[in-house]
C-alpha cells in the first residue's frame, strides 16, 4: 500500500521556484508549500536558480523520494547576477559569486563594459540557458576589485535585489525641506519643549527614533507613574505617496551592515530634520500613558507635539549612573538622575506585568563585528544587554501595545506585528523532545507562552538548558505585518503593532499616519503603492496559510475589498523586504567571518554544539562567536544516526552523543569564502596523543602509526599495550586495514 501511495504522487505536476545547488542540482521549492522536490544535475541545465517553473514528480530515488522534470519555464529571474570576470582561451565569462547559479555566464567581446580581468561585475542576461548552451550575458556594471574595502557589501545590495540609491526626485525633496522646525510646524501642536525628554541608544547610534521622560504619579488610589514615549514625527515630512515615499516604500527598511547602514530616508531626514538629536526642536507624535505599580497601563493618550531632547545617552552611560549615582557618570549629569531612577522604577512595574503574562523571555548572545579602517574584522565581541537596554524595550513595548489597541478600539484598517504559535507539526516535534529528554513538562495542543517560560525557567540551571531553550525557539513562527490582529505569541499580547522606529521601518510609519488620521476622525487611504517585487511574491506563497489567518477577524469586514488587499499587500511586502534585508546583513555577517577564519586555517578552538543535522553538527567557537560546520564524516570511524527527537547525533558502536550545548574541541580546516562557509574538524585528546607520538618515531609511516597509537593509549590508560584503545579504532583503516565502514550522509544541506 506504501508504494502505491507514492506512486499515485508521480506525474502530478506543480509550480514553484528553482533553488539552486553548489554541486551542481537543485529543487523545486513548490508554491502550495509542499516539500521541495529534487531536480538532478541534467534538469538544471536550461534552468537557473531563481526561476519560475511548472514541474512534475518523474521517479523515486532509492530511499522513496520523489525526483522532478522542468516541464515549463514560467518567468526567468530578473536578478542580476554577479561575479569574477575571467578570460579563458580567449573567450570572456563571469563566474558567479552565488554558486548556486551553477553556469557560467558567456559575456560576448563587445560586452564588457572595459572590465578588467578579475574584477567583479554586475550581469544582465541576454541569452537564458538552454541544454546544449551557456547562458550570455553583459556587464552592466564593474563594482571593482575583489578586495576593495566595502566589496562584501556591494556585491550584498546587488545580490538581495536591495534598493541602495535615491530616486533623484526623493533627492530633490528631501533638500527643499527645511533645516529645523519652523513657527508653522508647530500649530495644532502640544508644546512639550520644557519636559526635560531625553534620547537612551547604542554610542554608534546616528538616528534617533524615541525620547522617554517619566515621573511619579497617581493611578487611581494608588501610586504609579507617567510615561511619555515620544516618537520622531516621521509622517509629518513624508506625505503619502511623495516621491520620498515611494522610495521609503520601496525600501520598507533600513538595512544595517558592520560599518555601513542604507537607510530608509535621505539622511536629511533620517539623520537630521526627524531625528531627536540634542539641545534642539523636533516634532513627535507621543503616547502619554499612566502606570500603575502592578505595570498595568491604566490609560494612554497620542498626541502630536514639538519636544526639545534634554540629553543624549548611551545604554551603558545610564547602566553606570543607575548602579552608582555617585559615580562619576552620575556627576556629569545631576540634573537627569531623578529622571532615570523613575524611568528604572517604572520599568520594573512593567517587569513585573511581563511575568504575569508569562511572555517568553530567552537569554540569547547576540555579537557585534567590530572592523578597521579597511573593512577588516579586528575583533567579534558579544553584545550585553544592560537594564538600560531592558529599560527602552519595555518602555517601547507599551507604546506598541497601546498602537494596536487603539487602531482596533477604532475600528480602523491597520498593520498588525503577528506571532502566532507553534504549529501542530512543531508542538508534536518539541514534546517528543521533552519527553526524550527527561524534562519532565510538556506543552498542550494550544500552548500558552507561560507554558514556553515555564520550561525555560524550570531548565536555566541543566547542563543542556541552551539545547532546550534552542529547541523552544525553534518551534515558534516568524513574526509578520498583516492586517488580521491575530496575537503576539512570544510578548504574550492579545493585540501589538510597530510604532516606534518610523525612521528606519515602513510598517511604523503607517501606523504613525493611521493614529493620527484617527484623532483627526478621518480614515488613512493607502498610497497607490508599486507592484512588489520577487522577494515580496515568494513570502506570498511560502506564508499564504498564516498570513490569511483562519480566524480572519479583522479582515472579513475588508474582506474582497481593494482596501483590505491593500493593507496585505503592504504587510507582506514590509514582511518580505524584514526577511531581505536580514538575509543581505547575514551574507555580509559571513563573508566578513570567512575572511576572518582564513587567517587561522590550522588553528584549534574550544567550542559549543549549536545545531545537530542529519549530516554533521554545527559548532560555534568559544572566544570567537563564528559558527562553522563539523561534517559527519569528520565524526570518526563509525555511523552516526541522528536522533530527531533528541536532536543528537549518536554513535552506533561507541554510544558517543553530539548535541546541542555539547562542548568540543576542533581545528579550522577549510573556508569557503564564496559558499560562505566554514569547516571544522574535530579535534580529540587521542588525535593530539597520535600526532605527538608520531612526530618522536623513525621508520615507515605504517609502523610509524602503530607505534604513535601504542604510545597514546599507554599514555591514556596508564596500561602497557592490552588491546586497541577505542578511540583510535576508526583509524585502522588508515593502516592497512580493509574492514569496510557504514556508509555515511556525504551531502551538505
């Protein structure tokens, strides 16, 4: 019956888009959110990765998994391609840096725009492939030489398809606007310049989104405290469907690199006319709200109004004063020490509201690169998070909160931040574990984010707590922008929206202009917005199931309308261009770590299990916080399987487990800086022991070997010589023996 159920599957045909493979096949990842299907080497031949295709099952492998044919090719990507120019017996082509292109690219002799050998080039397709033929192309632009500072970045922009120029008639906006706020700016507006507001960001920080000032005050019977969130007045420049717009909508995001940043405005808006920079007037929108000891917000009021920053600080300025307000950070700044001992008190009011909810709280090491002049990486370093940081986060989060419900108390079509909860599929993944495991809790079938913090907390202090915290992670969804308020599953809100960052996120400067068509009791008309682009037409597809969220509770009052399928159109396109802009910071993340590790091939590091697949385990080093790839024919003599409950790789013969949170020792043993990766081999006592002995011995490299493996287990044992040690049995082979091993997984995925 087995074989016949898949057999019924083959000839169905589908479409989806071609993903490419460095070795050279690829797959079809469906639209109907089906697991993609393999293409082989021959079916890629008039295909390249990022087409659009119809396909259909032809066969089964060995192991029953279906294998497709390109029936159809629908629409050819229009991603320009880049790469390496070379000449080879005379005949010029670009190889691209992506390999998972997988073809040359034939550049015809009049087409190479006076590149010169080596460079890097942006190319544009003339000819698609096809079975008996290269695809050609030309070079529409010569970025430069491979090792020039920032190259890393261009070839980033280029390969996400991310926006990096201003259209000239944004441009020429953006310099008629003015350079401060004028008397007319501020009419209709709350005079807020005598509130001693003040800016809290990282010391690199150039935009300035949010002030916060705080003081003591009575709610209800009780004490508590105002909290004034006041937001940079974005929309008051940027009109919809301006030319600043477009551009704005285009981008969707500030995309953050080491070293560079492409913002979302003209940095006359991001850096100077919207940003709250010190000592001078800016325009706001605020959310003035009142808190209550138990960290409730028992009322909130928006408003527009013109503010006037007190101080700019860092985190760690305001870390220094709070933990000693004598110190000398704390003299500089006498005046603002009450300020911040309230804001640190409301803060910990709204702690405490967290916990009540049960809202997930992981700690998780984020790094920071940290470059020289050239663009070289000096140093990786974790990110610490202060009460400082804690502080903003909380105080952002109820101004968020208080966006959404006031959008939904409205009425009024909005763009919504929705978490929704696990999958059926993840929660049945995640308690097989817990239970494999020996946890001793579980989840139920509509888990609650208590349940998630309960576990996490109940497990900080196991040696596998980061293996089980991990797999808590891994089991939520992807937050999205979308009109249908479905929840925010990991901050534990019923309702949650982004408010607070509108310089350099698209979705935040909506629901600015929403708040405030409300308190004008107008209705926001969405601008006539371009059509999105591929990035946005993939996410569609891949997350069609939770955008369209069954409940559809705000949609089905839109529900067929142009207006409601404009406010999706938006969320998934400000969605789509979050997941660009990550995938483009993470590339540039790891070419620069590959560069890095280059210098330190050979090089042993102390490191900690991150990831367990079925063909190897991920490592991430110690001191170094750059993660790379242990493959699992690295692991030794013998078959490892990997246990998908436990998320492990186990040793048949030897018992050995690998796990996530598993401390290894490994070598730096290859670094592919054009796949973006980075080979480990694990380094064990006994391999040490080998090396040493073999290097003290004289006569041929068998008997050398066998005497280095004596020598190593009597030193290990402390015995002379009964029998092999079995850590150095995998090595036999090595002399001569022709035992045949399992076969082992040999693809990377």
């Amino acid at each position: 019956m087995k074989n016949s159920t898949h057999t019924s599957g083959l000839l169905e045909e589908f479409v989806g888009i071609v993903s490419g493979h460095r070795d050279g096949h690829g797959f079809v990842q469906r639209d109907d959110g089906a697991p993609d299907i393999f293409l082989p080497p021959n079916e890629m031949r008039a295909v390249l990765h990022r087409d659009r295709v119809k396909a259909r099952v032809v066969r089964l492998d060995r192991k029953g998994r279906p294998e497709g044919r390109v029936v159809e090719i629908l629409e050819r990507s229009k991603q320009p391609i880049i790469g390496r120019l070379l000449q080879e017996s005379g005949v010029w082509l670009v190889a691209p840096e992506d390999k998972r292109y997988g073809q040359d690219v034939l550049i015809n002799k009049g087409a190479t725009a006076n590149a010169l050998v080596g460079q890097v080039v942006v190319v544009e397709l003339t000819e698609p492939p096809s079975l008996y033929g290269q695809p050609v192309g030309r070079i529409k632009e010569v970025l430069g030489e491979v090792d020039d500072p920032g190259m890393e970045i261009e070839i980033a922009v280029r390969k996400y398809g991310v926006p990096h120029e201003f259209s000239d008639a944004c441009l020429g906006m953006a310099r008629g606007l003015p350079d401060k706020v004028r008397a007319q700016d501020k009419k209709d507006r709350v005079d807020l310049t005598d509130v001693p507001l003040v800016t809290i960001d990282g010391e690199d920080a150039r935009d300035f989104d949010d002030a916060v000032y705080c003081e003591p005050a009575k709610v209800g019977k009780g004490k508590g405290w105002r909290l004034l969130v006041a937001i940079a007045d974005v929309s008051n420049y940027v009109e919809t469907d301006s030319a600043i717009d477009v551009d704005a909508y285009d981008r969707a995001t500030s995309v953050y690199f080491p070293r560079r940043v492409i913002p979302m405005l003209p940095e006359k808006l991001s850096n100077g006319l919207c940003s709250l920079n010190p000592d001078v007037e800016r325009l706001c929108m605020v959310c003035d709200m009142l808190v209550s000891a138990s960290g409730d917000v028992e009322a909130y009021q928006f408003y527009p109004a013109v503010m006037f920053s007190h101080a700019r600080f860092t985190y760690t300025e305001v870390a220094a004063i709070l933990s000693n307000t004598r110190g000398p950070e704390a003299t500089k700044r006498k005046e603002r020490i009450d300020d911040l001992l309230n804001l640190h008190d409301v803060y910990g009011a709204l702690l405490k509201a967290r916990r009540v909810r049960g809202a997930v709280d992981f700690e998780t090491t984020e790094t920071q690169i940290v470059c020289d002049e050239s663009g070289r990486i000096e140093k990786i370093v974790p990110r610490v998070r202060n009460d400082a940081h804690k502080l903003i986060e909380e105080a952002m989060l109820a101004a968020n909160v208080c966006s959404a419900d006031f959008i939904l108390q409205s009425k009024h079509p909005g763009l919504f931040r929705v978490h929704e909860g696990p999958t059926p599929e993840k929660i049945d993944l995640l308690r097989g574990y817990l239970k494999a495991t020996g946890v001793g809790m579980t989840v139920g079938d509509n888990p609650r984010p208590s349940e998630f913090q309960a576990i996490a907390e109940a497990t900080k202090e196991r040696p596998d707590a980061q293996q089980i915290h991990s797999m808590l992670l891994r089991s939520m969804s992807q937050a999205v922008y979308t009109p249908d308020n479905n929840g925010h599953f990991g901050l534990a809100f019923e309702a949650y929206t982004h408010f607070t960052s509108p310089i350099r996120r698209y979705p935040d400067l909506l629901v600015h202009r929403v708040i405030k068509a409300i308190l004008l009791k107008r209705k926001y008309q969405l601008p006539a917005m371009p059509t999105p682009g591929e990035a946005h037409a993939k996410l569609a597809r891949r997350l069609a199931s939770r955008v369209r969220a069954p409940e559809k509770k705000l949609a089905e009052k839109f529900e067929s309308t142009p207006d409601s399928q404009a406010w999706e159109a938006a969320g998934l396109h400000c969605s789509a261009n979050e997941r660009r802009a990550d995938e483009a910071s993470r590339d540039v993340e790891a070419w620069l770590k590959c560069k890095y590790m280059r210098e330190h091939l050979g090089e042993e590091y102390g490191g900690v299990v991150t990831a367990a697949t079925s063909f190897g385990l991920f490592v991430t080093l110690d001191s170094m916080y750059v993660e790379g790839l242990v493959h699992i024919t690295e692991l030794g003599g013998e078959y490892f399987r990997f246990d998908e409950m436990r998320q492990e790789l186990r040793g048949e013969r030897t018992g050995i487990r690998y796990g996530i949170g598993s401390r290894v020792r490994i070598q730096v043993s290859r670094v592919d800086l054009d796949g973006r990766k980075i080979d480990f081999r694990l380094v064990r006592e006994t391999d040490e022991l080998l090396l040493r002995g073999a290097k003290d011995t004289h006569g041929s490299p068998i008997q050398n070997f066998k005497t280095a493996v004596k020598k190593a287990f009597t030193k290990m044992s402390g015995k002379t010589g009964r029998g092999e040690p079995k850590a150095a049995a995998g090595a036999s082979r090595k002399s001569g023996d022709k035992k045949p091993s399992a076969k082992r997984s040999r693809s990377r995925k």
